[in-house]
C-alpha cells in the first residue's frame, strides 16, 4: 500500500500581500462554489483506497477563508474515498485577519490537528510594509484562540529582512512569540521576487533591502533564542520543539510520495512529477468536463531523482545517506560529484560523517553555493 500525502491547494486571498508570488488571487465568493465542486470531483478521479494518507495540508492562499461548508464538503469528500493512517497529521494554514473561535472548532471537530498561522511580525509597520491584512494584536489573538480551542501543534510563520526591520524590532517578535505556546516556527528572509510589487519598490529605490551584516546578527541571535526555548532547527528554515518536525513537509524534502489537488498543484509519484493548470477558470472547467485539470509532467531519470534527493535532503539538519540515494536511484553520487564534495568539505560548508553529508552551520547561512555544486 503506498503511504502518501496529500496537499490540498486553496489559491484565494483578500488580498495580495505585497511580496507574495505565490499562486494566489484576490478572492471571488462566485468562484468559491465552482472551485469547490471542481475539487471534489478532482480527488473523485485520483484518490482511492490503495493509498493510506500520512498526512493531510490545506495550503494557499489562504485556506482560512473558505467557507466552512465548502471546507466540511471537501475533507469529508478525503475521508469518504481514501484510508487514513492512525497518526495522521492534518494541518491547515490561517491567516490572522481571517479566523475565529467558531472556525477553529470546525476544524478541530473535521479532525484537522495542527494549525499553521501566517504572523510575519508582531510590529504593526513591518506588517504595513508587507501588505499584511491583519494587525500585531489579530496576530497574537490568532494564536491565543488556537490554543483555547485545543490546538496542541501549532506553527507560526516569520519573515526576517523587512526593511526598516531591526534587531531590536526582531527579538521583540520572536520573544512575543516564543512565550506563547507554539510547537514550531518557520522562518524565511524576505525576498524580493519580481512581479511583485515590494520587487518594484525595491526597483524604483522606495525601499532598502536590509543590510547582510544585520542579517547574520538576526540568523546568529535567532539561534541564541530558539536555544533558550527548546526549539531546533531540523530544515534550513524550519524550528520544532522534539517531536513536532512537519511530518508533510518532510516528505518533499526526503523526495517521498505526494499528491497535490487544486490549481497549478504539484505531484510526485514514483519517478514522475506532475502539476495541475494555474488557471483557475481551466481548472474548474476541466474538471467539469470530466477530464484531468493535468497540464505538465515529466519522467525524472534515476541521475535527475539522484540530484534532487540531495539537493533536497541537504536542506536537513540529518542530511543525506548516499548509500541510500544509492539504494534508491543506483546513482553513485560520489563518483560524479565526489570533488565538489571534497571541495564543500574544505570550504567547512558540509561535514561528512561515515556515508553521511550534511550542512554545516557556515553552510546553512550559503546553502545556494552548496546546491550549486550538484546542479
Ligand atoms: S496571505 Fe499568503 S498566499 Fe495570500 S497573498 Fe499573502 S503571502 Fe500570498
């Protein structure tokens, strides 16, 4: 029986937060029906019961804004055509400005378990800059309420680098957080995607990017805290208390199995990858047609799976076994890359030990020049 998991994807938003290039749109209410049959016809087609779900993500955009019958239509619709692992984790993302008592019961009652909630800071202006729709003091309540509502999982989101961002304004967000009770925490420096509108202020020089020296002092000092609050890191951006590492997102970063449903979703089965249209229009219509909203795939060679289990599988504080790429792919990854490992080893960006490379603390900081070697 393949053990999979599952990634649900809900592409609307109120509003396009100003760094955002993530699939996502200005939310539609007509759209919101369509988009929900379309779904549920779309796990009618692929899901069965030779799978047994490990885990369950309801991604976006922002899932928190589906209504909640249109959410009950869909989990039930999982639950009804697929079997369940015992110790399913089931996580969805919410976003401060759209949450509330009666919705978070809803989803504890669905069986969802681990709630995942979008807080970027807890300063009002870097929250401005970013083009968040909620304020610091929604953001706390957010959490407070997930707690209330008996949530025993739960993960908060954090972006370092705002311009204007400084250490003092940092610590203050990480420490607000930390006293309350949370499991894990992911953080990512803010960047600068093109086709954003933050890209085009940076572009016309209406902001500064923060400075790299400031950015190491934020990264080290961060490290200093979490320590003091029992967090590890276990993924280059991704902290946990023991026993709360994200058991979905580590299986796209072991390379394991995953099915993606919705628009513009990706999957992963055996050596194929697939991604769904972004179109939403086509999707739904697809969908109605009774045929495949799949719009791409390719077949990965066992070199090509071999170099994305180690790109990937570096991003973990474990790293990688190359005997067990080996086992997996029959590719020797050090007979091919075997100098740019030496060399990784010698700029103490990597360590090795015995069949196992990992990243170093100096090569958590440059994980791009590390990947670079192995593409
Ligand atoms: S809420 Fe998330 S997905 Fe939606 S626009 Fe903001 S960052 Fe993007």
């Amino acid at each position: 029986m393949n053990k999979i998991a599952l990634y649900i994807h809900i592409p609307f938003c109120i509003k396009k937060c100003l760094y955002c290039d993530f699939h996502s749109f200005r939310f539609d209410v007509s759209l919101f029906h369509q988009y929900t049959l379309a779904l549920i016809k779309e796990l009618e087609l692929r899901l069965n019961r030779d799978y047994s779900v490990k885990s369950i993500y309801l991604g976006g955009g922002t899932p928190s804004i589906l209504p909640l019958e249109n959410l009950e239509r869909i989990v039930n619709t999982i639950y009804r055509l697929t079997k369940l692992e015992e110790n399913l984790e089931f996580t969805i993302e919410v976003n401060p400005g759209t949450i509330n008592e009666e919705k978070l019961m809803v989803y504890k009652n669905l069986g969802i378990n681990r709630i995942s909630i979008g807080i970027q800071s807890l300063i009002d202006k870097e929250l401005k800059l970013l083009g968040r729709i909620h304020s610091s003091s929604e953001a706390l309540t957010a959490l407070d309420i997930s707690v209330k509502a008996g949530f025993s999982n739960i993960n908060v989101d954090l972006i370092y680098g705002i311009p204007n961002q400084t250490l003092e304004s940092w610590k203050d967000t990480l420490e607000k957080i930390l006293k309350r009770y949370i499991t894990h925490l992911s953080i990512y420096g803010l960047m600068y995607e093109p086709g954003t509108l933050l890209y085009k202020s940076f572009i016309r020089g209406k902001i500064t990017p923060m400075p790299e020296d400031l950015e190491l002092e934020i990264f080290n000092t961060t490290q200093e805290i979490l320590d003091k609050y029992g967090f590890s890191w276990y993924e280059i951006s991704n902290y946990a208390k023991d026993g709360y590492e994200c058991r979905h997102n580590l299986t796209y970063w072991k390379g394991e199995e995953y099915l993606g449903f919705g628009s513009s979703a990706h999957s992963l089965m055996g050596n194929v990858r697939y991604s769904n249209t972004p179109n939403i229009k086509a999707y739904i219509e697809l969908l109605n047609r009774g045929k495949s909203p799949k719009i791409w795939s390719e077949k990965l060679s066992p070199f090509e799976r071999a170099k994305e289990l180690v790109i990937l599988g570096l991003r973990l504080r474990d790293g990688i076994s190359l005997s067990d790429i080996y086992m997996k792919t029959g590719i020797d990854i050090e007979e091919i890359f075997g100098r740019n490992i030496e060399k990784l080893i010698s700029q103490e960006l990597i360590y090795r030990r015995g069949d196992k490379i990992a990243l170093t603390d100096k090569g958590r900081l440059l994980g791009n020049l590390v990947f670079g070697e192995f593409f």
